[in-house]
C-alpha cells in the first residue's frame, strides 16, 4: 500500500512540481545509496542529499565539517547536492523504488507530505536521548514534529522581514512602512525615487509563503486542525473569516491598481524579486536572511539595507513566516544511527557557527549583525504550514494569486474558490475532515 501511495503521489508531482524556495546548485545525478556498505576502513558510509547554494559560504562550511566528520567517526558521507524542488521529485522516485538516501535536507512544506507517504523514521527516542535538544526552543521542536513523533533534526532556521533600502525611502521623504495602509499611501513614490517602493513574489513556494503570512495577520489558517486528527480550510463555513480572506486578496490587488508593485511581477518568483531587491532596482520586501549572502557582491546597492517587521493591516495583528528546515532520516535507511549522528553534528554549535550563524535553529548560536538579532528578533510572531500535503495546497495558493493579479477575478470569489481548492487537495490526500 505504501509502495502505491508514493506512486501515485510521484505522478502528481511529475505535473505539478514544487518550486525552489532558495537556490541550490544542480548536482551530479544520484537514485539513493543507504545500501549500508562498509567504506574502505571499516566505517559506514552515509548517503546524503543537499540543497545548499553552491559556491556559498555554507556550502564551503558544510564540506569542511563533514570532511572532518569523517576523519572523527571513520565513516564516509556520499554527498549529492540538488534544489530543492530536484530533491522533492528525486526523492519520491527513490522511495517507489525503494533505493533511498540516508538523510535528506528539507523544507518543513515536505512535513505532512513525506510523513503521510509512511518514508520517514519516527527520530522521538533518539531526540530524546541527544545531549544537544535543549538548545532548541519548543518552537523549533514542534516545527519538527508531527502525531507526536519527531521526525527531523533542524539545520536551518529563519523567518521572514520586510527588507527596506532606507536610502532610497529617505530620497523619496517617506518612512518605512508598519501597515498595509502605510505601504498602500506611497503611491508617489516612484515618481519621486524612479522605482517602485515593493514587490511581491507571485510564483513559486516563497509566494505561498507570502500569503500565508498575510493570511495569518488576520488570524486565519489555510487548512485549521479539526476533531480526528484531520484538517479543513473553514473559510466558507465562517462569513468573518471569509471576509478577511477577501480583504487579503483585495490588499494584492490594491499594490497593483495603486502602482506600488510593478505589474510585471505577477509573473515573478524568488529569483527576480530577490535580485531585484539586492540591486537596488524596488525600495522594499519581504524576504529572508540569506539575502545576506548577497552583500559582498552589491556592495554599493545592500550597505543601506534596514530589517524592519512585515506591515500588516490596521485591523490585524503582526506576523511572519517562520522556516525551520529539517533533516530526516528515511525509514528505509540502512545507515540510521551513523546518519542520525551525521543530522546531530549539522545542527551542533560547531557545525552552527561555521555555516548557518545567521540563521541557526540553536538559542546560543547568533551574530550581532542585523541578518541575525534584528531576524530573530521576529520570532515570536512566526507561522508554519499546517503539517499536511501541500504540494496541492500551494499550488491553489498560487492559482488564487494569478486569478486576483492576471485574471481579475474578485477578491471575494478567489478566497471561495480557494477555500474549496484547499479542501479538494485535502480529500484527495486522505486528510480532510468531513
């Protein structure tokens, strides 16, 4: 049963795959490993999967710390490097044909997903028996569990900011936004600075992310957690909330009407609007820390960068994104305590500070710099996916985008048609409470 499962899911996702969230080089092609062999001196050599960017600094870190890993354990790591939206397809073909890797990076979007595919190891006893779980705060934990069962070793987290060129908002004599009242008002502001104050990311995972978080400024769920352990989008059976739903939509379609985004970016995902925003080429946006990466090579366009929090509505309250991205071990793994050592040691103070200081899942490990405190600093304000299948879930959350921004669709029509998207992706899932 489980062997259909993934099959099926492995044709859906051949339709519908799911977008990077963050770069990654494309690697050399691996179908899996956890064969358990031996390595030459005697070890055991782990099969892992990455996705980090190549060429930056975690990359370089990452290979330094797992060389000496190696030497301390006298184990080997067969490391592949994909995006992350390579991985999702590669993985589900490996798991159909039974041939995975040990451990696997992951966004928390692969949770509900790859848990429900019955793939991944229940890691609750050996958590538990980790010197190391105390520094990570409940938040953290919970982002790695689901049914009560730990399911990853975090490596990587952030949440998102609003990201202000402040030079540029000085020339235009406008402060930097709290409300989407503030953000709505600026309609001058090109015609004062030559570019537009924001942007949104309106393809790909991030811009469901996006829209997660404006949703949830106006405290509503894209699928809230029902009697029976299921889940169901409730918009259209509470007219409050569907009416705030609306007012999210209506808020997109106002940064386009009243010229605050650039029309154009109804068709752009994370790769232009995050080169745009380190260019200099739009004021503001909501994106994450590893934007810091981009320093070094604009120096003259990101030296007036401000980390501010997302403006949300009048009426509404704070929020962010929060990403805790895990490692997991597959349940077919042959190497399971050499790969649950290998998950330990990324998330390590030591490992910590050589490649994700910025943005670290661990409480002791931080930078005085503003890609670390001014982020964390956000924190509490942050909000998950709930763990369902979301390959589904995000794509009509896009769907719902292109139906405000290129098909002009109602606000109020697209969160209905929405809510039943959501609830569809659900039933079809096995999840949806009825």
């Amino acid at each position: 049963m489980k062997r259909k499962l993934i099959a099926a899911l492995l044709c859906g996702t051949m339709v519908l795959s799911m977008a990077a969230c963050s770069g990654g080089g494309d690697s050399s092609s691996s179908d899996g490993g956890g064969d358990g062999e031996a390595s030459s001196d005697g070890g055991k050599t782990v099969e892992l999967w990455t996705c980090w960017t190549e060429g930056a600094d975690t990359e370089k870190a990452g290979t330094e710390q797992i060389a000496k890993w190696e030497e301390e354990t006298g184990n080997k790591v067969n490391q592949t490097n994909f995006t992350y939206d390579m991985l999702h397809e590669k993985i589900l073909t490996a798991a159909a044909g039974g041939n995975v890797p040990d451990l696997i990076w992951g966004l928390p979007e692969y949770v509900g997903e790859f848990y429900n595919m019955g793939i991944l190891e229940d890691l609750t006893d050996r958590f538990n028996g980790w010197d190391d779980k105390s520094a990570l705060s409940d938040a953290v934990v919970n982002a790695m569990t689901i049914d009560d069962k730990i399911v990853g070793i975090p490596y990587e987290m952030t949440v998102r900011a609003y990201l202000v060129h402040e030079d540029q908002f000085k020339d235009a004599n406008v402060e930097t936004p709290a409300t989407w009242e503030d953000l709505l008002k600026l309609t001058d502001y090109k015609e004062k600075n030559g570019e537009y104050p924001t942007e949104l990311a309106c393809t790909g995972v991030r811009s469901a992310q996006e829209l997660l978080v404006y949703l949830a400024q106006y405290d509503l769920e894209i699928a809230s957690a029902q009697d029976g352990g299921k889940y169901k989008c409730t918009w259209n059976d509470n007219k409050e909330e569907l009416e705030n739903a609306t007012k999210v939509f209506q808020f997109y379609k106002d940064l386009v009407d009243k010229g605050i985004i650039d029309e154009n970016c109804k068709n752009w995902g994370w790769e232009e609007t995050d080169e745009n925003f380190a260019t200099g080429i739009v004021g503001s946006y909501v994106t994450g820390n590893w934007l810091a990466e981009r320093e070094e090579g604009n120096a003259d366009t990101m030296g007036d960068v401000l980390v501010a929090p997302i403006p949300y509505p009048s009426d509404g309250q704070a929020a962010t994104y929060m990403e805790c991205k895990p490692l997991f071990i597959l349940s077919d793994s042959k190497n399971k305590e050499e790969a649950f050592d290998l998950a330990c040691a990324f998330c390590s103070k030591e490992w910590q500070e050589a490649g994700f200081a910025d943005r670290s899942p661990r409480s002791d490990v931080s930078t005085d710099s503003k890609w670390s405190k001014d982020f964390q600093a956000l924190s509490d304000t942050g909000i998950t996916f709930p763990p369902v299948t979301l390959g589904g879930v995000t794509q009509a959350m896009q769907d719902a985008m292109a139906k405000v921004l290129q098909e002009g669709e109602s606000p109020e029509e697209t969160a209905k048609w929405l809510c039943d998207a959501v609830n569809k992706s659900l039933e079809d899932s096995g999840e949806l409470s009825e």
